[in-house]
C-alpha cells in the first residue's frame, strides 16, 4: 500500500482514540459512498458529529486542516445527507468538525476544529 494511504489510515485511528479519550463515541469508520468518504462519524453527547482527518508530516505545504477546500466540503456534506438517510437519521443536531495531525520538531500534534464547516 501506498505510505501516503497508510499515515491517512494510522491518523484516523488516533483520531478516533484521540475522541474515545474524551468520551465520544465512534459510530462508523471509512464510511464510502457514491459521492465520496467519511472519515469518521461520532457521538459527541446529543451531536451526530461528522469527522474530516487531515494528516501532513510537516508544515511546509500549509496547515493540515487548509486542505479541507470548498470541494471537499461538499462531498463531505452529501456523503452526510446520504449517511442519515441510509441509516435513517433524522432530528438529531449535526456537526462537522476537523482533526488535523502533523509532526512538529519530532512530536505530534493534534487540532481539532469543533463545527469547522456549515451542516446539512
């Protein structure tokens, strides 16, 4: 597998203990569909909480969370209508949020952008 694919797949799984950590819990993992991914979906108290990973392994190219262009916003927001209706979700508040991981002088950091785009 490709090393870009593989840091993507490890900086999900500390996301998502990074959120377990913090008492959400994770619903859905990788969830794909015709209009695009969902990196990870969360319960966050009474919030369906769509999670956007972004991961660089250094800041030359800009923050991690920069990547997260209008485009992608919207795969993310349809592939979250298609994940309500397919589990048929409904009256519940939503969010969408951003991790963002890269390594700074050796060490690894994490942020997390809590409502970083508009919902459904």
């Amino acid at each position: 597998m490709e090393k870009s694919y593989l840091n993507g797949l490890k900086a999900e799984d500390i996301a998502a203990s990074y959120l377990q950590n913090k008492g959400w819990t994770i619903l859905d993992r990788r969830w794909r569909c015709r209009t695009g991914e969902i990196d990870l979906v969360a319960r966050d108290g009474s919030f369906l909480v769509f999670i956007e990973v972004k991961y660089r392994s250094s800041l030359d190219k800009g923050l991690p969370a920069e990547a997260v262009d209008p485009e992608k916003i919207r795969k993310i927001l349809s592939a979250a209508r298609l994940y309500m209706a397919v589990h048929h979700i409904s009256d519940v508040p939503v969010r969408f949020d951003v991790i963002a991981l890269w390594k700074e002088k050796g060490r690894g950091k994490v942020h997390h952008y809590h409502n970083a785009f508009g919902g459904t």
